[in-house]
C-alpha cells in the first residue's frame, strides 16, 4: 500500500471534504496505537479473555471424507463472542475511538454481525451506539436487531434505496458527515477511505496469525489452500494477509452469485463487476453502463453488497488470490452439510465458502490441507433458513 | 454565455441549484431559462446518482426521481445543447463514478462542447482528483473545489491555489438540507478562508430562506440555494410544468431581493 492508501489502482479517499480531516486523524492514531505496547497489549487481552481467542482450528474429519482425499480444517470464528469474527476489528476499533475521545459510536450493518458486534463493545466501554441498517435486512436478521437493542444500541431502519447494507453505508456516511467531531464511524469491512481498508486488515489479521501458528502445530506444515467468503472482505483479508508472501499457499475467495452470475442476480463484485468509485474507495463494484450502483442480491445479508475491499481487486488483478462465487442454493446445500457431517451451523455467509469446496472437491490434488475460514454461527439465520430447509413439513 | 469570473462581476450573487431530470428534463430546461431570465448568477444543474452520500433526503428523492425517468449524463448534455441562448453560467455537480463510466476525458470535452463553465465533484477531494482536476483547468473547464468548517490552514492555502471559478465554502458540518445551516461563527470562517484564497467565495448547505440570506450575505460572495429549490420542484410536481416553473420563479425572485436590497445601516 502507499501512502495515499492505494494498494495498486485500488482504494484512495473518494470522500466529501467534511471526512478529511477526520480520516487524518484516524490514520494518525491507528499508526501511534499499533506502534504503542500499552495499546496492543489491551487489544490482546480484549480478543483473549473478552472474546474467547484464539479460536480453535479443528479438523472437520467427518466432512473432509466426504470432501474425497481433503484434509479439511476449520478456522472456528463462529466461537468468538457475538458469533463471527466481526468483534476482532470492532474491539480494536472501539479502543482507537476511546483513545481519540470520541465518545459516540455509530456502524452500518448487513448481517446484524458487525452492528452486534459494535454495540456489545459500545456496552463494554458505556459509549452512545448508533446501528444504520436496511429494513429489509432487519426482517431478515430480526434476532440481531433485538440483541442490538437489548444492549443499549439505538438500530435506525434504512429505507432508501434497496434497504440493504450498501444503503445504511451511504446512511452512516452522512450521520458521520453531520458529527465528525464527536463521532467514531466503526466501518464494518476492508472497505471505505483510507485508512479503514489497512486497518481493519490488521484487525482481523489475528484470523491468519493464529492459523499459522496452529496448522504448523498439528500438521507441520503450511497449508496449500485457504477458503474464506468475500462480502467487503474482512474475514477473507484476515485470514490471507499474513500467508500473502507464502507462495505456495493457493488461496479461494468466494463471492455470492444470489441467483447465479449470469441471472444479473447477485453480489459477486470481483467476479461480476467492474472498476469504479463507492463508498470512498476505488474498487470493483456492480454498476449499469451509466454509473448507478446495482443491488446486490443474495440470500446472505452479509454478503449482500454492491462493492469489495480495494486490495481484495489488486490480489485479483494479480492472481494472488483466486476469486469465484457460490449461489444461494448452493450455499444452503453446504449449510445442511455442515451441520450434518460435523454438527456445526455455519452462517449463511461461511456457508458459501464451503459451497465452493462442495463444488469443486473433485478438482482438487488429493491429499491437499486446507483451512476454511468459519467466519460465523448460523443462529441469525434460522429464520431466514427454515422455509428452505424443511419445506414439506412446516 | 458569461463566464464565471463574469458571473461575479454585479456583485453577489444567487446559485440556485436544481436536479436535473426531476421531473423531467423538458421542465429542467425550462427552469433554467427562467433562472436566467431572473438574473441569477451561476445555474448548479446536479447530475444524479444512486447513492448520493453528501445529500440529504430532499435531493436523494429527486435524484432517484430522475433515476427513475432515465436521467443520465448524455441526456443532460443533451438538453443543455440546446440551452444556447442561456446568458448565466453553468456549473455541473455529480458524483465521480458515473463520470468515470462516462470516460473522465470524454465528459470535460462534451461538457466544454456544450457550453458548461465549470464541474463540481463532492466525493472527489482536490488531491484524490489531481488528475482530473488538472485535465479541466488545462482545458478549461473550471473545477470547484469544496471547503468546510474544519478544512485545516495547510489544505485551504493548497485548494486555493488551485481554485478556478470561485470557492464552494460548505456552510456547516452536515449534508445538503442541512436545516443547521450556516454555523454561527460564519464570519470568521470566511474570513479564514479568504486569507488563503483569492477566488470568489460561494457558500452552500441549509441556506433555505430569504431571512438566511439577509444573514450570511455581508460576507460571501455567492450564496447556494439547493434543497429548498428542490423542494419546490417536488411539491409542485402534480400540478405540471408552468406551476412548477411559476413557484421556482417566485421564490427565487423573493431570494434575489434578500440579496440586493441594502444592508440596514
Ligand atoms: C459471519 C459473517 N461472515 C462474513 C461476512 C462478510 O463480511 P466480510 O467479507 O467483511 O468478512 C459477514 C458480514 O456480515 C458475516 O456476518
């Protein structure tokens, strides 16, 4: 990355000048808080004794047979507190606007995840918490929006646009926009101006860092692939950045194709997009020929978003990472599977990151080590989940 | 047609801005001839976008508006080809994506081809757009940079040197239709800015009424009137194009005079 947060073509400051100032003054206390022990040292202890971390790595045996010759482990983020790996940037984040003396707190919100997540932490350190959320998104996650409720966060229903993640984004912007002075906006991906995209990658960071530690422990060696899914790409950032330079790690983002690619239904930025300008950065969006932004579609709140993290678009570029999609039914079947092979209900988002392994096993070496990333539980999602799974009887 | 610098030269100034498309852009082209007739300043026609982050909800309901009718930037170009006889300067105000769909170098050549004076980009800083921004002055088409309240010393003395047309000074910290709008300390904002600065300052965002101008006017050199035009626009909107044209026309004589009558001594 250079110093204007670019990361190749991608990222940079796409924001009215009201922001400047304070993304400055966010990139300055992110650089001071990570270089200052006392800092880290709260963070580390936050991630282990709040959070529960580090999160076990566990070999899905019964499903790595059904995977053909995989030997297939799971990076269990669905254990951390408030289920997903969605509290690692947030408890950084928090301490950050703690130490800049901002004392109102507001984020965005797809899944409920990262507006769980946020007012958990705002409840922690007695701060004012504000969640922007789409009211479609709120039907579908209603049991986050009572959490978020029940710990103290005021949840105001987005109803512009298509009522999802990418419209309580451009709502926070503007609550931001209006209180900068007061106010810590908690982005919830590696997604927005500079500096948000590096600094939640080295939030989040700690997902790869304790998977290297832990697959060198059990097996001795580095994996040869990694699997995450890609919404904006946080958990997927997490868990690749720090084998970025191991060359021999092959690693898979999977995007959510909704309805399949070729329907024009979907959310698949990298796979299905191109080059533009959201949210403040330079990345691969869904857009017509004029420029308007395209709803995303899928059946994961969480993946649903229009846009992708910058440096997710320059490892595409690259080729570093390879990017694909799974669609809603795919994700569905790798959801049952998961709970029937190892009794884990994965999130609707993890779920596509298994799909691709569902998918394409068959094309895989035999024998191969690979990690999942389980960015989250399935608890959110039982509503959402129950027409499909057990239509005839209920 | 005037140019911007021109544009200044009667003294202050009125820069309504309206949404083009909203209702549709037959009445847009009407509205601005109007305008010019009135003898506004500078005529902001604003370009829609599906997720405006620096508009309130007045000015994203008539972007989706316009959305909706198939507004888009080559339409618009269209329509103001056809504005030839349009004395009062025109300045467009989008968002930087469609630009960029559009081609960055394609839409300076088509905007200068029909006459538009001058571009603003909200969610394009001056040095994220350096680029771009140099293209325009290069060819002529004046880029207009944004300041606010909290735009630090360091960064103003940079925007000014590079200000071309005049200076959007943002009224306050918030979004159009802001109704906080301006800040209190409006006089030494301006005065701050100007000691960096040596184009015409404009100053936009919850400026609404003929009261507010009376207000703010002894200190600036333009004043934007945005949402509360828009407005207008939408509550008229049933009652078809010379209603709409009508009420615009009546409001934005009552601000004129808020800004030409003297000043109580
Ligand atoms: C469990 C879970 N996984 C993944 C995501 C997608 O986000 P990201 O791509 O930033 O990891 C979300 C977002 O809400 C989530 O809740």
């Amino acid at each position: 990355m250079d110093l204007k947060g670019y990361f190749g073509r991608f990222g940079g400051r796409f924001v009215p000048e009201t922001l400047i100032p304070a993304l400055e003054e966010l990139e300055e206390a992110f650089y001071k808080a990570i270089n200052d022990e006392a800092f880290m040292a709260q963070y580390r202890y936050l991630l282990k004794d709040y959070s529960g971390r580090p999160t076990s790595l566990y070999f899905a045996d019964r499903l790595s047979k059904h995977l053909g010759d995989i030997k297939l482990y799971l990076k269990r983020e669905d254990l951390n507190h408030t289920g997903a790996h969605k509290i690692n940037n947030v408890l950084g984040q928090i301490l950050l606007a703690l130490r800049m003396n901002k004392k109102r707190i507001i984020a965005e919100t797809g899944a409920g995840q990262h507006g769980l997540a946020t007012a958990t932490a705002a409840a922690k350190f007695g701060l004012e918490c504000h969640i922007y959320m789409g009211l479609e998104d709120m039907h579908r996650q209603a049991l986050n929006v009572y959490k978020m409720r029940t710990l103290g966060a005021e949840v105001i229903p987005v109803t512009s646009g298509t009522m999802t993640l990418k419209d309580a984004t451009n709502e926070a912007i503007r609550d931001w926009v209006t209180n900068v002075s007061t106010t810590h906006y908690v982005i919830g991906s590696v997604v927005g101006p500079h500096p948000y995209p590096m600094m939640v990658r080295e939030f989040q960071r700690v997902i790869g860092d304790e998977t290297k530690e832990q697959i060198l422990q059990k097996e001795g060696r580095l994996p040869d692939l990694l699997v995450a899914c890609v919404g904006g790409g946080s958990n997927s950032m997490g868990m690749f950045y720090p084998f970025v330079n191991d060359k021999d790690v092959k690693m898979v983002g999977v995007e959510a194709a909704g309805y399949g690619i070729e329907t024009g239904q979907h959310a698949a930025a990298l796979t299905g997009g191109s080059v533009g300008v959201l949210h403040g950065s330079r990345s691969y969006i869904l857009q017509d020929g004029n420029g308007q932004i395209v709803p995303a579609v899928s059946i994961s709140a969480g993946l649903d978003y229009p846009g992708v993290g910058p440096e997710h678009s320059f490892y595409h570029e690259t080729g570093r990472v390879h990017y694909t999609h799974a669609t809603d039914d795919e994700a569905i079947e790798a959801f049952k599977l998961l709970c029937e092979t190892e009794g884990i209900i994965p999130a609707l988002e993890s779920a596509h990151a298994l799909a691709f392994l569902v998918r394409e096993h068959k094309n895989i070496e035999p024998g191969t080590l690979a990690v999942l990333c389980l960015s989250g539980r399935g608890d959110k999602d039982m509503e959402a989940i129950k027409g499909k799974l057990f239509e005839e009887e209920m | 047609m005037k140019t911007l610098n021109e544009a200044f030269d009667a003294g202050k100034i009125l820069i309504p801005y309206i949404a083009a498309g909203d209702p549709d852009l037959d009445t847009t082209a009407e509205i601005i001839g109007e305008l010019d007739k009135l003898g506004v300043g500078i005529i902001e026609v604003g370009m829609p976008f599906s997720d405006p982050l620096a508009d309130g909800p007045i000015i994203q309901a008539a972007s989706q508006r316009a959305l909706a009718g198939g507004t888009n930037i080559s339409r618009i170009f269209k329509m103001l080809e056809e504005l030839r006889d349009v004395k009062t300067p025109i300045v467009l105000m989008g968002y930087f994506n469609p630009i960029m769909k559009y081609g960055e170098k394609s839409f300076i050549e088509d905007a200068l081809s029909c006459g538009v004076s001058g571009v603003l980009i909200p969610d394009l800083p001056f040095d994220e757009g350096k680029e771009f921004y140099d293209i325009c002055s290069e060819k002529g088409l004046c880029p207009i940079y944004m300041v606010t309240p909290n735009t630090k010393e360091e960064r103003l003395s940079q925007i000014g040197s590079k200000a071309r047309g005049f200076l959007y000074c943002v009224s306050l910290l918030g979004i159009t239709g802001d109704k906080r709008g301006p800040i209190e300390g409006i006089k030494s904002y301006m005065e701050r800015v100007r000691s960096h600065v040596s184009v015409p300052l404009a100053l936009g965002f919850g400026i609404d009424s003929p009261d507010k101008i009376t207000a703010v006017k002894p200190y600036v050199d333009g004043i934007v009137i945005g949402s509360a035009i828009v407005n207008i626009i939408s509550e008229k909107a049933d009652m078809g194009r010379k209603a709409i044209v009508n009420e615009v026309s009546v409001f934005t004589s009552a601000l004129i005079d808020a800004l030409r009558t003297a000043l109580q001594p």
